[in-house]
C-alpha cells in the first residue's frame, strides 16, 4: 500500500481564522472539490483529482504544483 498526502486549498474571505475554518466546514458539506496528492516517494508527483469526473478523466498529473501557503 502506498502513502499520499492530500491537499484542498480554498481562498476565503473571513473576519478571523475561526470564521476562515468554518466557513470552509460548511462549503465542505455543500459540495465536490478538486484535490491535490502528492505521491509520498522519493519523486513527489502531484496529481489533480477531480471526484466529479468519470475515473478514467479524474486524475491529471500536475508539472508545476505551487502550494499557496509557503
């Protein structure tokens, strides 16, 4: 079995970090969003996987992955 790390990053407007989270929380209940996974192996591939797709179109390999948070 191989290990992956996965990322949803989202931009929010919010008046505080709490109200960032939950805002999001809410989102994430309401619908379908576009990951980021990362291959945990020494080359780090990162793939987009988009859950709405059909399996054969939901994941595309991603050359140039730029995390928004540093």
């Amino acid at each position: 079995m191989a290990h992956y790390k996965v990322v949803l990053e989202i931009e929010v407007d919010a008046d505080s970090p709490l109200a960032a989270a939950q805002t999001v929380q809410s989102w994430l209940r309401e619908g379908d969003f576009q990951y980021y996974v990362q291959e945990d192996e020494e080359n780090g591939k990162v793939f987009s996987v988009d859950l709405t797709e059909d399996d054969e179109d939901a994941v595309l390999p991603i050359d140039d992955y730029i995390p928004m948070i540093d």
